[in-house]
C-alpha cells in the first residue's frame, strides 16, 4: 500500500514527505523515481545512503538544477554516471561531468542525446579513446564534433563515427578513403 502510494501520479508534498518518514527503501525508491517528487523531498532523497535510491533519483528527468549539483558532488561513481545519462541536466552539470575522473561518467555523458555542443567539443579531446569513441556513436552531436572526430588519431572512434548514421555525406566521402579498413566497413555497414 505504502509503495502505491509513492507510485501514484497525484500525490502531493505532504503526504511526500510522510512517506520519507516511515524510512522504507522501496518507498524511497518509487518517491526518487516519481516524475512529481517534490524539490523538498529531492532534497532529502539526494542525501539517502540508499546507492539504489540515489540511483534512482539521479535518473529522474525532473529532478531541480539544486539536486543535480549535490548528485554531481556523490563519490559513487554509479550516481554520477547515471546523472550523466539524464537527458535533463544543466549545462553547468554537463560541463563538469565532462571533467569527472571516473571514464564511464564521461563515456555516459558522450552518449547523451540532449549534449551541449560546447559539452561535446571538450569529450572531442578526451585523452580517453573510449569517451571519444562513445561521442562518435551519439546520432545527436553537431557537425562541429564530427568534424574534429574525423581527424581522431584512433580508428575505433573513427569507426564509431563511420557507423553514426547522421553523418553528413562530405563526411562519408572522408570516411571512405580512410586508411583503416575497420574504419571503411564500419561506413559500409
């Protein structure tokens, strides 16, 4: 009963809030997930022990600018690697994410179809071949980042690039005279 409480579209801050109180993981975990959670209850969420309410809650497209920067600053890699993948955070957020040390935040936040173009232009220079190759393989990124991805100097991220399929066809064109064959099957397929 208490879950489909936190499940339920119209439930309000206070009973929110009251639900928090009873301290119970699933409940948490159905509230951080809820497209309607209330700023005050993301709050409090943001700071569960609960990796699974965390998670659950640096998932959720509705979560305020506030929350984001506290999920930003989790030592859990898991957290912020599901933070990068939210189609909704900030430019702000994006821009430090783009800094993380742990790789699969980078390469998560690469793959993100809502990145900024600025966001991805500093993936582009990644010294991990990975975020860059992830980068490639993102439909949404702009010509700019194509453009600087064909000149990557490892033929996976070129691949990546030649397997995108909203590359323009001048990059195409560039792509098939590649040296790497990896490179031209990847085009082909």
């Amino acid at each position: 009963v208490i879950t489909a409480l936190a499940e339920n579209k119209n439930i309000n801050k206070n009973m929110q809030l009251k639900r928090i109180q009873y301290g119970n993981h699933y409940v948490n975990y159905y509230l951080a997930k809820h497209l309607n959670v209330n700023k005050d209850v993301q709050l409090i969420l943001s700071e569960s022990e609960s990796e699974d309410v965390v998670c659950s809650l640096a998932k959720n497209i509705n979560i305020n600018e506030n929350v984001q920067l506290i999920l930003l600053q989790n030592k859990n890699n898991n957290v912020r690697f599901y933070l990068a993948e939210n189609l909704n955070i900030s430019k702000d957020v994006q821009l430090a994410l783009a800094q993380d040390q742990n790789k699969s935040v980078r390469c998560s936040l690469a793959k993100n179809k809502n990145i900024y173009e600025d966001v991805q232009l500093m993936l582009v220079d990644d010294k991990e071949y990975m975020v860059r190759e992830s980068l490639a393989g993102n439909l949404n990124i702009s010509e700019m980042s194509q453009l600087k991805l064909l000149e990557d100097c490892n033929y996976k991220v070129r691949s990546s690039l030649a397997y995108n399929g909203k590359i323009s066809e001048i990059l195409q064109l560039k792509l098939a005279k590649d040296q790497s064959d990896d490179v031209r099957v990847s085009l082909a397929a």
